[in-house]
C-alpha cells in the first residue's frame, strides 16, 4: 500500500471539519491494514506491541487496538498511564525506558507493568528496590541501522541497551536479588530499509539470549521497520524479510515453552504512512535562488525535516486538481520564526499559488508526538477518515485559553 495521499475533495472535507488547516489527517484503512499485513506474514507466535511514541492520538491507539494490535510499548510513565486509560492490560504494556529516576522505575512497577531494562544502572536500582520480581532486559546487540545517524539504537557507545562487556555484571545483579528475566529485547533502530540489518538483529538477539534465561516468555526484536516518504517508492518487501526470519525464530521457538511468542513493537511502519499534514499555502516569496512557499504549519508541528533533514514528499492537491503546469526550485518553509524552518529545498511542484492545499505525506509517526507549542502556535488539530468513509474529529485545536490553562 502506498502512503496516504487524500483526494482534494476528502482533503476539503477534513480541513472543514477542523475549521482550517493545519490538520493531521489519518486514514483508519491504512492502520488496520499495516496490523493485518504484519500479522498475515509473521503468523500467531508473533505479537504485535506497538510503539505508542510514534503517535499517541487516541483515535489511531484505539484503531489499532480494534485491528488487533496485542499490546504497547511505551517509554514514559504517562504512555503507560494512557495506554491503561484506553483499555490496555499491565500484562500487556511492556516499559521500554531510558535513563529512568528510580521514581520512574518504581511507578511503572507498582502499575504492574513489566519494564524492559537497558543498563546496569537502572538494573540495580530495579533490583534493590524490586527483589525476586520479574523483568525483560533489552539488550544491545552491536547492530544499529535506521534513516538517520538520529535514530540509530544499537551498535559502539549507544546509551540503549546493555552492551555484551556487561553481561557478567548484569548476571550478578540478577542472581543477587533473585530477578526473573521473562524477555530479553534489543532494538536496533527505526526505519531501516535492508533485510540483512533485520536479520543480523534478530540473530544477535537469539544468539545471546540463554545466557540469560532459558525459560523466557518472550523475545522481542524491537521495531524499526522502514516505511517510505515518497509515493514513487515501492514498500519494503516484508514477506521476503520474513521468509529469511521465520525459520531463525521457529527453530529457536521450539527450544521454548508452546507459551513462549515473539514481539515486534513498530511505530512507524504501523501509522507513519497512514497520516499526512495539510496545510495551506500562505505566501510566495521569489527570492534570487529559489521561491520561498510559505505555510501555515511549521517545525512546532512536524520537526523531523528540520531534526533529521528528513524528507517528506509535498503534493499540491489544489494544483494537481486544477492541471496546472509545473514550476521548479520551489522552497517549502513553515511560519515558525527561525531559518531552519525549512519542509522542503528546491522541489518542483504543479504551480503554486496562494491558498493551496499541501499536503506533506508519511506524517504519522513522529510527526504529532513530537511536536511542541513552540511560539504559543497550537498543534495542528487530528482528523480521521474512517472505514467507513465519514470523517471524524480525533483531537480538536486547543485555543488560547486551553494553551494558557497548559502553560500555568
Ligand atoms: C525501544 C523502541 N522500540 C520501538 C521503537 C519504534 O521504532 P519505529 O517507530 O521505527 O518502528 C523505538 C523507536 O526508536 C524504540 O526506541
């Protein structure tokens, strides 16, 4: 399936039911189709935990519940918090902190919620304050792959994950106070692209796992699977990358209890594509090298180009409707007061005139949950296009009295 792209008209129907632009508009078909795609090619000793950073608007969380997602990943207290609120068990909501105050680590336990440890440190203080109680511990596995050097998790010197030089380290901790190991994870970015990088990081998952348990629930080999930010571009062919893992994983399944599964926990290959940001176009500016098309969103809505310099195809849907003719060397920028406040440099587009709608695809993921009020500009409100074909409100722009209220 390729990204979302709404038509004009659905584009319209959505901007209308948000009162303007900017809107997050979401394709409910589209989830439900990237948990089916998932579950159809990894089979049932596969769960499917998703990783609820990558975009926590309760309309796509209970989509996804509602297409059968079996759980969450959550990296935050009130992930976990939410995650509960919408209906999700303790037992399915696994803690994927980092850097966690002992505080932390201790809310998330008393919510009866398993965290997923990554370093000696917060393994110890687990450990003092939780004997005997169970935990999954991700591990890093020395394979890192993702779009950017951003995003990477695994490989020299990360701060995620424990690293094999402190596997005697962790064992002591373990067996001084009578921890369970009931998982073992490692995640080795987001957004990789090639086949070997899955499949060396799932060997390296199992290859290291005994050591630790022999008797575990779970293995959970993270997410990160790539999903494309341009229409022209074929997915990542799945089914092939599970025909190379599945017999990896049965043959290592079969040395488990029949209770033992695996997790995937995706964020973006399960809602990225699923959303575009629209917006409209609010001035042109020719300027020496290049005409500046100005907008009514920015990097407080969608930081990623500006982060990662990330690329995020534009379509005209207003220009595209009428055939308007090509113009080149276009620079779409956003209305936030900085420079770096750049979407796009030099692309061409069917020529640009005020007020068009815009609509940047493959949004969904990192795209709301990253954004700020930087400006004191609202987020964009989140439109939803569901099965059905009505549209529905799934968060509506806050005004200034609630930003005041949040400000407090
Ligand atoms: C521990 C963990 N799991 C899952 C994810 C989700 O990654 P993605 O959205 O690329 O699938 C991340 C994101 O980096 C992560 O850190």
């Amino acid at each position: 399936m390729k990204p979302f792209v709404p038509s004009y008209d659905e584009a319209v129907s959505a901007i209308t039911k948000a009162d303007s632009t900017p809107v997050y508009f979401t394709n409910e078909n589209h989830l439900h189709h990237k948990v089916d795609l998932l579950k159809s090619t990894f089979g049932n000793r596969v769960k499917i935990f998703y990783a609820m950073k990558a975009n926590y608007n309760i309309g796509i969380l209970n989509a996804l519940k509602n297409a059968g997602i079996d759980g969450l990943d959550t990296v935050a207290p009130y992930e976990v918090l939410l995650g509960k609120k919408i209906g999700f068990k303790a037992k399915d909501i696994l803690f994927t902190g980092n850097s966690c105050s002992t505080d932390e680590i201790n809310f998330v336990h008393d919510q009866g919620v398993i965290l997923n440890i990554g370093s000696i440190s917060e393994l110890r203080r687990f450990g003092e304050n939780h004997k005997g109680a169970s935990c999954a511990l991700r591990l890093n596995v020395d394979i890192g792959a993702g779009e950017c050097d951003f995003v990477v998790t695994g490989g020299e010197d990360t701060k995620f994950g424990i690293s094999d030089k402190d596997h005697d380290e962790a064992l002591k901790i373990i067996n001084n106070h009578n921890l369970k190991i009931i998982g073992i994870h490692a995640h080795i970015g987001s957004g990789f692209y090639e086949k070997d990088s899955f499949i060396a990081g799932i060997q390296g998952v199992l290859e290291r796992t005994l050591k630790f348990s022999n008797q575990l629930d779970f293995v959970n080999f993270g997410g990160g699977f790539g999903i494309r930010y341009n229409t022209h571009k074929d997915p990542i062919n799945i089914g092939d990358w599970a025909k190379s893992a599945l017999p990896i994983m049965n043959d290592f399944a079969a040395t488990q209890s029949d209770d033992f599964h695996y997790r995937f926990e995706p964020g973006k290959f399960l809602v990225g594509e699923s959303t575009c940001l629209l917006t409209k176009i609010t001035m042109i500016k020719p300027e020496r090298k290049t005409i500046f098309i100005g907008t009514d969103t920015g990097f407080n809505h969608l930081i990623r180009p500006a982060l990662y310099q990330s690329y995020h195809e534009i379509i005209n849907l207003t220009a595209i409707a009428q055939n308007r003719d090509t113009t080149n060397n276009l620079t779409v920028v956003g209305n936030v007061c900085e420079s770096g406040d750049i979407f796009a440099n030099n692309i061409p587009m069917p020529e640009p005139r005020e007020s068009d709608i815009l609509a940047i695809i493959s949004a969904g993921a990192y795209g709301q949950s990253m954004s700020t009020i930087y400006q004191l500009r609202p987020p964009a409100a989140e439109i939803m296009m569901m099965k059905n074909g009505s549209i529905s409100v799934t968060k509506t722009r806050k005004s200034f009295d609630e930003l005041y209220a949040f400000i407090q």
